[in-house]
C-alpha cells in the first residue's frame, strides 16, 4: 500500500480560523440552540468579555394585573384649595384632588449568570487516522463541535436540574407534575398525552409558550408506542424531526434517570422514574466568551518513547443562564461544574427563582415511572 506524508494537527490547525468555525460549528450541531429553547443573547457574551464570575442581569417585571380606573370629568384643583390657600401637604393635596388617579409603579428583578470556563484536549493518535482522503480541518473541526455540543447540553441539564431541586424545595414544586406513585403500574405512571397536559396546565394559560420537548430515549420509546409522534423536514429537507402535540422533541440520554432524576418535592427519585421537560422559546440564555487562548496546539516530542505526540487543547467560556432566577452559589474560579456538590450547576442551593410569577418561568417538568 503506498504511504505518503502523515498530516498532523499543527499542519491544518490556524487557530484564529480554526476557533471561530468550532464556535459556529458547535451552534449548528446543538439542537438546544436550533430548537431555540437555548438562545444566544449578545448582551451576556458581552459580559464574558469582561471580567467577573458572576454577572447581575437586571429585568423589569410585567405591570401587575391592577384594577382600571374608571373615567370621570371631575377635575381636582392641583394649585390650591377654592379660596386660593396653599396646600401645606400631600395628604391635604390627595383629598382634595378626590378620585384623580394616582401613578402605579413597575418594579424590577436581579438575575443573576455564572460563568463556566471549560476546557479539553486531545492526542493527534485518535485523529490522524481519520484524515487520510478527507478534509483534515473539516474532520477536527467536526469531532471537537460534536463534543462542545454535547458538553453544552449536559451543562444545559445540570442547570435545570439544579432548577428543580430548588423549585421543590423553595416554591412547591409548582414547575413539575409527578405522577410517579408508590410503585410501577402500567398505563397510571408511565408517560401519557394527559400527564403530558397536567404538566403544561402548570403554566395557567401560558401552557401555549411551552414549545420544546426534551425526553429520554426510554420516554421517547413510549410515546412512539402510544403513537403520539410525528415527524417533520427541518428547514433543509435533510432531517425529519420528531414533534409532539405541535412540540418539537429532542432525545437525549444524559436526561434525568432514577436516583438523578429530581421529584416534585424536590428529592431524589428511584428505579425507573423518568424526567421530562418542557420549554418555552429563549427559557434558556447562552453567553459565549472567548478564553485568553481558545485553540492552541503542543508538539511532545519525547513522547511513545521519542516517537512524538501532537495535542490540540480547546477552551470554552459560557454562561448558561435559566431565565427567571439568579445564581446564588460561591462560583470557583473556574465556575461550577456540573456536580451536584455545593455550589455546582446540579444543585438546589446554587439557584433562587427571582421572578415573581409562575408563569414567567416557560418550563414545565413530567415525572414518569416507566418500569
């Protein structure tokens, strides 16, 4: 077989090209963010760019829902009373203007994100026999954007079920409806369209803005047996996407199972109890920053005893940001990691819902006892 030239990491890796298309390559691939329910917004990027562990991100709340006034033509005299005297208060001023109407307030909220700064690498012996008769930067490029991909929705997970540890704890539960039971009986605990709909009604008459699925594998399973899937072509024709009631649904394994998955209550589940969660479009907020260093390469030339090895090392800077609440952890210097340890995403004392309202908070959860 003829042989030629071995092409290695640092023949095809520019990092200020390389980087970028892994940024971009890694958003095509995460289906939280195609699916919308993970959006990227330009203001916390911004603050990655800074410096910082965490970041206040201020929001006003809605008007509350208060009483309308009713119009009249009686008109209160705001210089004086009738015979010209001065008013000498506030008080005097109010009774005198009788039913003129009095200026509401709004109000605002304190969320607050969290930085994550990731990183990894990986030997050119994994890679270089993957290059020959392809594109080098392309076959890279590929498999480290799979891997942010997939490292982006597990960090996605962590969060939400740091969420709602917290939501049992704190707010009763009122995110999530656990149909669980004692024990497993087909047909009661499992998934269905109604326990499906018992979760969304969570949501008031906001149930419309939840419009993203995410399920395990086992979940999925079910819903295909109840026939209750449908598929449609992404916008490409290339891919037919499963929906659900109108809903997009993304399949994902690392979905919380068991003892990591989270009950209403806010303990932890058991044996085939299943999680599944329900999204409104933005619940979820990306930052993207840029580390000192994103992309570099390292030659070891003593290494497989002088043969050599090349490394490619890859940083990320994110923030994923659950819309509503603040984190209320002690980040790391690094950031939290995904553990359910104090002060990492997965735990119920590193979040605060800071929003007042159930209904501003656009995600739902179904616990499910499959077997």
């Amino acid at each position: 077989m003829a042989t030629g030239p071995l092409t290695q990491i640092t023949d095809v890796v520019v990092p200020e090209i390389f980087t970028p298309y892994i940024q971009q390559l890694t958003e095509e691939k995460a289906r939280l963010v195609q699916s919308g329910i993970l959006v990227i917004n330009p203001a916390m990027s911004a603050l990655l760019s800074g410096g910082g562990l965490t970041f206040n991100v201020p929001s006003f709340r809605d008007l509350d829902n208060d009483d309308d006034n009713v119009s009249t033509d009686t008109v209160g005299d705001r210089i004086g009373l009738t015979d010209g005297t001065p008013f000498t208060t506030q008080a005097a001023q109010d009774s005198a203007l009788g039913n003129d109407s009095v200026p509401l307030k709004t109000q605002a909220d304190q969320e607050i994100a969290v930085r994550l700064s990731r990183n990894n690498s990986w030997s050119s012996a994994d890679l270089t026999g993957q290059l020959a008769g392809m594109d080098p930067m392309e076959s890279i490029a590929s498999r480290v954007a799979f891997y942010w991909a997939r490292r982006m929705q597990a960090a996605f997970i962590a969060t939400y079920q740091g969420v709602s540890k917290d939501n049992g704890a704190s707010d009763s539960g009122d995110y999530s409806n656990d149909i669980v039971g004692a024990s497993f009986i087909d047909g009661v605990t499992n998934f269905s369209a109604e326990a499906f709909l018992d979760a969304a009604l969570t949501m008031g008459d906001s149930m419309e803005d939840l419009t993203g699925v995410m399920v395990h594998s086992v979940v999925f399973n079910r819903m295909q047996k109840n026939n209750l899937i449908d598929f449609i072509p992404d916008a490409r024709g290339e891919t037919q996407i499963p929906t659900f009631l109108g809903r997009e649904v993304i399949i994902d394994d690392s979905m919380p199972t068991g003892t990591s998955a989270v009950r209403g209550d806010g303990s932890a589940g058991v044996a085939g109890v299943y999680e599944t969660w329900l999204f409104g479009s933005g619940q979820g907020q990306l930052g993207i920053g840029s580390a000192k260093v994103p992309t570099e390469t390292e030659r070891l030339p003593s290494a497989g005893n002088g043969g050599g090895q090349e490394v490619l090392h890859s940083r990320v800077e994110w923030t994923i940001h659950p819309t509503g609440h603040a984190y209320i952890g002690t980040s790391p210097n690094g950031g939290p990691g995904n553990g359910t340890a104090a002060n990492n995403l997965n735990n119920a004392g590193s979040w605060d819902r800071v929003y007042p309202e159930r209904k501003q908070i656009k995600f739902a959860r179904l616990i499910t006892r499959e077997s």
